[in-house]
C-alpha cells in the first residue's frame, strides 16, 4: 500500500464539472494498493499519516500532526502509484490492485480514518477527477507499507 501525501491549506476534487470533495487545511492523500494488501497495512499507515509530524509549531517546525492541528483530508484514489516504468516508455500497473478489490479496501481505508473522528472528503473511485490543491511547504511524502512475509 502506498499513500503519497500532500500537506494542503486547501484542495477539491471535481468529477463531471461538479466538486464532489473540498477540504480547507490538511492533507491530500493519493491511495494505492497492490495485491498483497489487507486491513493491517490500512492500520499501520493511517496510524502512521495521522501522527506524521508534517505541520508547523509556533516556532515554524515541523513537529505537529494532522490530529494536533485538527487538519481535514483529501482522499484521492491513485492506482498509478504503482506504475512500473523500468521498461520502456509506457508504465505497467501490473502491481496495482485490480478495480473491485481495490474499491474495497479504499472504502475500508476512508471509513477507518472517519472513524477516528476526522473529516475525510474523497474523490469517486474509478472516476475522471480533476484534483486541485495548494501544497503547503510544498510538503508531499510517500508512505508505504510493504508486505511482510512474517
């Protein structure tokens, strides 16, 4: 699974003309999943987004998380993520998790982060989205949880 995270001070999603999710500060996060991908790497890396020191004290360093700062977020379903582009000049998404499966645990992913009291807008999977957002810092960063055979 993988999450590449932007912080935001504000961003949308727009499907057909129409803004489906708009948050005002806080995270954009694009979602990827591979097919070795269960709930566990979902609770690992939303443990691991939720806390994730990105935002600034009252000294101007990074040493704040999206829960201390009361941030929304943005989740954007991303199969790209996982693009292989070591042959060629056309990636493969070989990797990624094919469409029904991956709507599943993206839902999962969604609901467990609502769950912990945080607002969440997202983008439709599957879906034609225009995403439009001002990064912060710019600050963006990718999260990864790579199965683990043990």
């Amino acid at each position: 699974m993988r999450l590449l995270v932007q912080r935001s001070k504000e961003a949308s999603v727009t499907i057909d003309g129409k803004v489906h999710g708009k948050i005002d500060f806080g995270l954009v996060v694009l979602v990827g999943f591979t097919h070795t991908d269960t709930e566990a790497e979902i609770d690992y890396l939303i443990d691991k987004l939720l806390h994730l020191r990105i935002f600034n004290d009252e000294n101007g360093v990074m040493n704040r998380s999206l829960l201390d700062v009361g941030g929304e977020i943005l989740s954007i379903s991303q199969f790209t993520l996982y693009a292989d582009t070591r042959k060629g000049r056309r990636p493969s998404y070989i990797a990624a998790l094919n469409g029904d499966a991956a709507t599943k645990l993206y839902d999962v992913f969604n609901q467990k982060i609502k769950e912990k009291g945080v607002k969440i807008e997202t983008g439709i999977f599957g879906s034609d989205m225009k995403v439009a957002l001002i990064n912060d810092g710019p600050t963006t960063i990718l999260l990864e949880k790579k199965y683990d055979k043990k």
